[in-house]
C-alpha cells in the first residue's frame, strides 16, 4: 500500500486507487522481458502454396512478430493508459526507456532482414523521411478554339512527316 496516493481529509487518510502491479522496476522490468521472449517463441505462421515437379505443395514460413506497446499491455493486463503512467513515474521510467528501446531495435533488425515490412517499421519507430514541395507558380487555364486546335495537329503532323 505504500505505492498509493495517500489522500488527507481532516482525521480520515485513505488511499486512492488500485495497487501497482508491479512493486518495483525489477518487476517490471522480468514482465515485460517475458512478453519479448513470448512474441519471439512465438512467431507468426504463414501458409506458401507453390509447385514443384506438377505437385502442389504447402509450406508453413515463420514470421517474427511484431512487438508493439498495446501488445505489451494486453499480455501485462494493463491499459496503455497504465503503461504511461508508468512511463512518466521516476522509478519506472528507465525501465519503460530500455523496453521501448529493446523493443524498436527489434523491429529494425527485422525490417532491415526483410523480415518485416521496412515501410511500415520506419514509420512505426518514427524514421520516417520528410519532404516539401513547394510551388511558387501559377497555373493559367487557356481555352483553345477549334482552329486552334487544328492549327496544333498540323504543326504535330508536319513535325511526323520530318522524321520519314
């Protein structure tokens, strides 16, 4: 009970809240570490159909899942909301650092293997590339007239003829 707010009404004191989940960083810390061990145990299944020699045959390829913080709080059974707290406590807050970091590292690894998708991973762990463009023109809408028009198709048909 240590872990809780202590609120002080006059003579009452009480405490607001559930307890911690997790006492310490340490506790934290083994949790989450089970959740990585888990997804890499764990990988995703895909089913390859291909042909060989008139036979059609099934494979079952390993794909290493993605780690991500909601799947990380659905295995704790916390909320993200809780992850946060976390995260912004002074005591658990290098924990949480090493854990996202582990946890994007990861994914790198895995997208720069070819093992998950690079554009979806850079975005996820923030490497995402940016560019401006800029016009400083204006687009001017002419209207041609159908002699006009024609006039073009002769200049484009003269042109043709020059290349024979």
């Amino acid at each position: 009970m240590a872990n809780r707010p202590v609120v002080h009404a006059g003579d009452k004191t009480s405490t607001v809240g559930r307890n911690r989940m997790f006492e310490t960083p340490d506790d934290l810390r083994e949790a989450c570490l089970d959740y990585l061990s888990w997804a890499h145990a764990n990988p995703l299944i895909e089913e390859k159909h291909f042909s060989s020699q008139g036979q059609i045959l099934t494979a079952e390829m390993k794909k290493p899942r993605a780690v991500t913080i909601v799947g990380l709080c659905l295995h704790l059974g916390i909320h993200r909301h809780t992850w946060q707290n976390y995260r912004i406590s002074e005591e658990f807050d290098l924990v949480c650092d090493e854990i996202e970091d582990r946890m994007k590292q990861y994914k790198f690894e895995n997208a720069v293997a070819g093992l998950m998708n690079p554009t979806l991973i850079a975005r996820d762990i923030g490497l995402v590339e940016k560019s401006e463009v800029s016009n400083s023109g204006t687009v001017t809408h002419v209207n041609y007239s159908p002699a006009d028009y024609k006039q073009a198709e002769l200049e484009l048909g003269n042109k043709l003829d020059d290349l024979d």
